[in-house]
C-alpha cells in the first residue's frame, strides 16, 4: 500500500460567503507540516477577511491559493484568534500581500515574550523545514481591545474577545448574517483540547458567550465543522468542568497528584483523539490551578 501524503489544505464551503480549511488532529510534526489547526476566510465584494493563517509560511502560501481558487479579490485583513504557533506562524505570508492584520492586544505581551521567541526557535528545528530562518512573528497592525465590527464589502463581522481563556487575547469571529462562528481554540471538536495554562472557570464562561451567540455553523480551533454547535460547545465545556471537579477535590483534600490521577474514572472522554497525549498534562495544570484556586 503506499504511504498517504500529508494531509492538503483544501477550503470546504460552510455558507455563501465563508469556507474553512481543516487540519489534523494530532500534535505538529514535519510529517504533517504543522497543520493541525483550522483557518477560514469570508469572501465579501471588497474583499477576503481570512480567520487565522496556520502553522508554517508554506501552509499560508498554500491557503492563499485556495482563496484565489475561490476568488480574485485581495485578501483585506486577517483575524488572529490568538497568538499560539499553530495558528500564527504563517502570518507574514499575508503581511507581504498586503493584509492587515488584527487582533487583541493582550497578544502582545506573548508575542514579544522569550516564551514565544524561544518556543520558535525550537520549532525551527523540531518542525524543520517547514519552520526555519526565515519564519519570523508577526505583530498586529490593529490591536483591540473590546467588541469590535469589521465591515469590508457591506459585510459585517464582529470580533468578540473572550479571553482570559484558552489565552489570555481570545477572540471569535461571527458572520451575524450567516450566522457562522469561528471559534478559535475555544472549540475543539471531538478531541480532547489542549489546556496548557489556560483559565479553565473562564473558558468555561467563554463557551456559555459563544453558546448565546446563537450560531448554526461553527468552525472550530481544531476538528471537523460543527453544525450541531450546542452539543460540540457542551463536549468542550463538560470536559473542563470533570476536569475542575476531579482536581478541585484532589487540590482540597492535598492528595498527591499522580494518586489523584489514577483515582478519577476518565472513561467518558478516553475515546477522543488526543486523550492519551493530552490528558495527564490537562489535568496537570488544572490540579495546580485549583491549588492556587484553593480557599
């Protein structure tokens, strides 16, 4: 049989004027080019507003050819709705065509932070060659800091900050007219998502915002779209709430760690992808979390 390539960005339709592109679920490698998170774009008479510019410069090159695929029109502005590697890296290919690039101001302090300088030069050799040299990061040219409507071509979308969650500079993206929401990290669908050091009480309240936007399509930070958003929002939330519960009573009672761990009963969500890269270190974080949480 032979070996399948790695998997090509290739923009799926999700209503008149939006698309998206899906990566894998899995953690970024050279084999699958850093392409694990989603990126969409809203097509508008002036103009394309594209939704996050992926894991590498190559993937960004390779998104911009999907939009001309669908349109001539120029990519305006691009949305970033947060600053981690897989969704950023490939920003200066839209910096070059001339893009302005937007997003929340509470980025900034990462952007310009040895975390995120040093997390690059790691990737430059753990995602090589797609990560080289020559990827650099990129600054907004519009920070914000509150609800904001972006309207290019009569079209109206608006830039709804929600963090401190996933990060502390979350920010989704809702075509109101469409009624199409891209969520970011906020969402990740069927798979186990990736808490780091994320405020999980305020994710939480994050996924009941997104939740009473209403929408009937939404393109989440990674996974496949969702078209029944309430109960992919829900599987997002439960899983933060087991976890906050599970750890909130090993951090009260000062169980150890690793004998708190073997006690939960995980098997609700052992099936998703990514649980076994994923989970321990989720629930890692969280237990420290509700020690500082602690009264």
């Amino acid at each position: 049989m032979q070996a399948q390539g790695p998997r090509p960005v290739t923009a799926r339709q999700v209503s008149p004027s939006a698309w998206y592109v899906e990566g894998d679920a899995a953690l970024g490698s050279p084999a699958n080019r850093n392409f694990i998170s989603n990126a969409g774009f809203v097509v508008t008479p002036a103009g394309v507003v594209v939704v996050d510019a992926l894991g590498s410069p190559q993937l960004a090159r390779e998104l911009i050819a999907e939009v001309r695929r669908v349109t001539n029109l120029p990519v305006t502005h691009v949305i970033v709705t947060h600053y981690h590697a897989d969704h950023v890296y490939g920003l200066q290919e839209f910096q070059r065509q001339g893009a302005k690039i937007i997003a929340h101001r509470a980025g900034r302090e990462y952007l310009l932070s040895d975390t995120a300088a040093q997390r690059l030069e790691v990737s430059r050799t753990d995602l090589a060659p797609w990560i080289d040299g020559t990827t650099r990061l990129v600054e907004a040219d519009q920070w914000i800091d509150g609800r904001t409507e972006l309207v290019v071509g009569g079209r109206t979308l608006v830039l709804q900050p929600v963090g401190r969650a996933h990060t502390p500079e979350d920010v989704v993206v809702l075509l109101p007219e469409e009624r199409v929401l891209f969520a970011g990290d906020i969402v990740f669908r069927g798979r186990i998502p990736f808490v780091g050091q994320a405020d999980s009480g305020q994710w939480i309240k994050a996924l009941e915002t997104l939740l009473a936007m209403d929408a009937s399509v939404v393109v989440p930070g990674h996974g496949g779209l969702s078209t029944a958003p309430r109960q992919d929002l829900e599987l997002t939330r439960d899983y933060l709430v087991f976890l906050r519960q599970a750890m909130a009573v090993a951090a009260r009672e000062m169980e150890p760690f690793d004998e708190a761990y073997e006690r939960v009963d995980w098997s609700r969500f052992a099936h998703l992808p990514l649980f076994r890269a994923a989970n321990r270190m989720n629930a890692y974080n969280t237990y420290l979390l509700m020690e500082r949480q602690a009264p």
